[in-house]
C-alpha cells in the first residue's frame, strides 16, 4: 500500500520515457500523457484517503531503513502540493491540446513537461537532501529545454539568464549538501534534524543555513535574487509559462518552508524573524512595483509571481501555527490563481494576437465568459472577498497583526492595493478598452487543435478559486494540520526513523 507514494513521481516519469520512444508519434505522446496525468491525479487523490487513515507516510525505497536508504515521505503539506501539481499537470496538457505549435510538439514539449513533472513530483515527496537534489536537476534540465523550445532570440536571452542562475543556485545547494554531511554524516532529512540537535557550534549550523536558503531563495525568486524571472518567464508559449508560474518558484518555496521548520530552527531570531523576514517585505515591495511600470500582460504577471512569494516567505518568517496555515493557503492558491491568470493571456493573445495592453481591447463585449474569468482570477489574486485570495491574505495579516509587527502589516497591505492597481489596469486596457482595428493583413496565431480545450482548464481553475474561497474554512483545516505537523516535526522524525 505504501508503493502508492511512489506513483505521482513514477507515472510522469514513465509518460516521459515513452513520448521519447514515439518520439515522431505526437497524436500519441498526447495521450500517453493525459493518460499520466489522469493517473497521477488519481493516485493524489488515493494518497489523501491513505493518510486519513495510516497518518504519515513513508516508503523506503528498496528496502533499505532510513537513514540508510532514500525515503520517500507523504506528509500534509507534501500531499496537498502532489495533489494541485496534479492540476495543473493535467489543466497544462488540456490546454497544450490547442495551444502548441507543432513545431514544439515535435521537437520534445511533451517528454519535457512530463520530466518536469516528474521532479517537480519527487522534490515534494523525498525525504532524503542529496535526491532533492537529483529531482531539482530533473525538473531544471527539462525546464530549460521547454524555455528554449521555438528559438526566438527573447527566449535565448531569457534561457542564459535563467540557466546561469540556475547553475549557481545548484552549485550552491551541492556545496550546502557536502558540508551538511561533514557535519552530520547523513542527509535523511528526518536523521538531519535529530543530529543537528547534538551540534555545539551553531555558528557552522548557521553557515550552512545560509548556503541551503540562497540556493533555493533563487529558485523561489526571493530578493535579491529574483532578477531572471521577469527575463525569462514571460518569453516561453503560453502553456510553459503557465506551468513555470504554477509550479516551479513554488517549488523552492516549499523546500524552504520544509527545511526551515524542520531542519534548520537553531535561531529562530536570526534566521527568521530577521533575514527571511526582511527578504519576503522586499520580495513583495520589488515585485509588485515592478509589475506596476508594466504594459504587457504576460510581463505583469511574470513580475507579479516574485511579490506574491513574499507573502509566503513573511509567513513562514513569522512561524507562528496561524502564520505557518496562512502560508501554506497563500501557496495553494497563488498555484491555481496564476496559473489560470496565464492560461487567460493565452486566450487574449489567440484572440487579439498580442500580450501589450495598448493593442488589446473590447474584450469584454467580445467574451463576456472571459471577462468573468479574469475577474475571478485577477481579483482573487489581489485579496478581494469571497475569492481564495482574501482567506489566504486575511490568514496571513492576521498573523502579522498578532506579532503587532506594524511595518510588515503596512507593507502587506500596500503591495495588496498595489496588485489590484495592477490587475485593473489589465481590465481597464483589454477588456473595458476600445477593441482595436485589425488588419486582415496582420498576421494571427493558429492553433494546432480545437480551441475551445482552452477553455477547460480555465473553467475549472476559475470556479476552483471561487470554491476555495467559498469553503475556506474546509481548506484552512487542511492548511492547519500541515502546518500542526511542520512545527511539530517529532511526528515527520517518528513516521520515518520509527523512533
């Protein structure tokens, strides 16, 4: 029973390998992966009736105990991330049907995302620091590919800031691993925790804190290590771009809050409260500024993904149980919601053949259901009620409130005003703006399929943040229990050591 845990990391992967085999077989590929992705979603949803009813999960792979062998391990906050990444996996290839070129189709998207997948699986569920590091460079190899696919020279220049950032952060991470186990003698997460406890000089402990949150501070693009971002991932198709956006700075994010509650909590005042602390304010302030002086869609949204990782990171700075659910709400959401915020520019870009805001407009009258769908999404994201994005904002500021932390609650409130400012000049250009005079001589995008499969993921993701929001409190005891288990982490340390 236990080998369910291995299923969402071995189906993508599989999928992967055989798209490479039918590699001149498209029609194919396609199905093999929405065939994973249905699968893997389901076994998400197996994982959750599973903990319900054992707690904790844990499979240590070929029999080997921890911390002698590599273990993977199902806990809350690693079930939930499995299970909207399954989302999303699923909404991407939906959305691929009508989206991709075939020019991409045939020269590897498909085995790339599912790879992508594949890693972006096994970093949620290992619990072993040296295989994060295999399934980072998994999940990072195959996003490089998917960044480049099309060659156009603002996706070259965008691919050379993301791949040398991205080398950095791994160089990082290695040399964080090599002097983490000099110290310890094992890299099982759970054994890492316990030993640490016996280390008499914090000072080294710190060091390599240091090391572990610059490495993945870069891959969640945290000040002030966030500059590639905004270079890169506007510059990919439109359902590259949306699955970057949905996963993979969230990736970083959830090994932060991974290690940071469970690894590394020796100095909480330095570590926390003042160097995570004062990343995520500037985080947010940086980000939601930047995606102010904006004037294209998909670069709005890209600049806005940095400013809603800092929420997340004064949340888990803060590290109180509200803070902590807060944070762990915030990520969900800000998942589905931006996301769906790049599956709807795609729609506008089919439709107008743009992403500027200058020559966007009437889109409203043209698409009523579109417009709904922004509003759902960009007003979500900007925190206004009864959207998920309020609950998870409301989650967090009451935290901040509660620590009586006057000058992050100020900064969490202006970057909020700032990011519904941002979201209504959107409306305003493209959907309340005069439609402008196309051309019948302009050229326009085609599509490989039938364009109304844009509009399944987009349905489904619009309705879910409106859901999420509606049943916060149901989602908000999820958010609860994972972080009840984040701060207690004797419960992670028993389910794997068995001590």
């Amino acid at each position: 029973m236990m080998q369910a845990v291995l299923l969402p990391i071995a189906l993508p992967m599989l999928a992967g390998a055989l798209c490479m085999v039918f590699w001149f077989q498209p029609r194919l590929q396609t199905y093999l992966s929405i065939l994973s992705a249905v699968l893997v979603m389901l076994s998400a949803v197996w994982l959750f009736a599973l903990h319900a009813e054992l707690g904790i999960l844990v499979l240590q792979l070929g029999g080997w105990q921890a911390p002698f062998g590599i273990s993977l391990v199902a806990d809350t906050l690693a079930m939930s991330m499995v299970l909207i990444a399954s989302i999303i996996y699923l909404g991407t290839l939906i959305f691929s049907l009508a989206s991709q070129s075939k020019t991409s189709l045939r020269y590897g998207y498909l085995p790339l995302l599912n790879l992508m997948v594949a890693g972006v699986m096994g970093s949620f569920l290992t619990g072993d620091i040296f295989n994060l590091y295999v399934w980072f460079e998994i999940m990072l190899i195959a996003s490089f590919g998917l960044l480049i696919l099309g060659g156009e020279k603002a996706q070259l220049r965008g691919a050379i800031k993301y791949v040398a950032m991205n080398l950095l952060s791994s160089a990082l991470f290695l040399t964080a691993i090599g002097l983490l186990y000099g110290m310890v003698g094992t890299l099982n997460m759970a054994d890492v925790a316990v030993k640490l406890q016996a280390i008499e000089d914090q000072r080294l402990i710190i060091i390599v804190s240091m090391l572990f949150m610059v490495a993945f501070g870069i891959k969640a693009a945290a000040f002030p290590l966030f500059f590639w971002l905004p270079a890169s991932y506007h510059t990919p198709a439109v359902a590259v771009s949306a699955v970057f956006a949905g996963l993979l700075t969230k990736v970083g994010v959830y090994v932060l809050f991974r290690f940071y509650t469970l690894i590394f909590t020796q100095d909480l005042d330095f570590t926390h409260h003042s160097i995570l602390l004062w990343a995520g304010i500037l985080t947010m302030v940086i980000g939601v500024l930047g995606a102010a002086a904006q004037m294209s869609i998909r670069r709005i949204l890209s600049v806005h993904i940095i400013s809603q990782i800092g929420y997340m990171l004064v949340a888990l700075a803060i590290f109180s149980p509200l803070a902590i659910a807060g944070g762990i709400f915030y990520i969900i959401h800000n998942i589905v919601v931006k996301t769906n915020l790049f599956f709807i520019s795609g729609i506008i870009y089919y439709q107008r053949g743009s992403y500027e805001l200058k020559k966007l407009g009437g889109l409203y009258k043209d698409s009523p259901w579109l417009a709904i769908f922004f509003l759902l999404s960009a007003l979500s994201l900007a925190g206004l009620p009864p959207l998920s994005g309020f609950f998870a904002k409301f989650i967090v500021i009451s935290a901040i409130v509660a620590e009586r932390d006057w000058w992050t609650l100020f900064f969490a409130v202006a970057v909020s005003l700032l990011t519904l400012f941002s979201m209504l000049k959107i409306w305003s250009y493209a959907f309340w703006g005069k439609k402008p005079e196309i051309s019948e001589d302009s050229p326009m995008p085609r599509l490989t399929g039938q364009a109304y499969w844009m509009w399944v993921p987009v349905t489904f993701l619009a309705v879910t943040s409106l859901g999420m929001g509606l049943a916060a409190e149901f989602f908000f005891q999820y958010a609860q229990q994972a972080a009840y288990e984040l701060l207690h982490p004797h419960h992670y340390i028993q389910a794997v050591l068995g001590e």
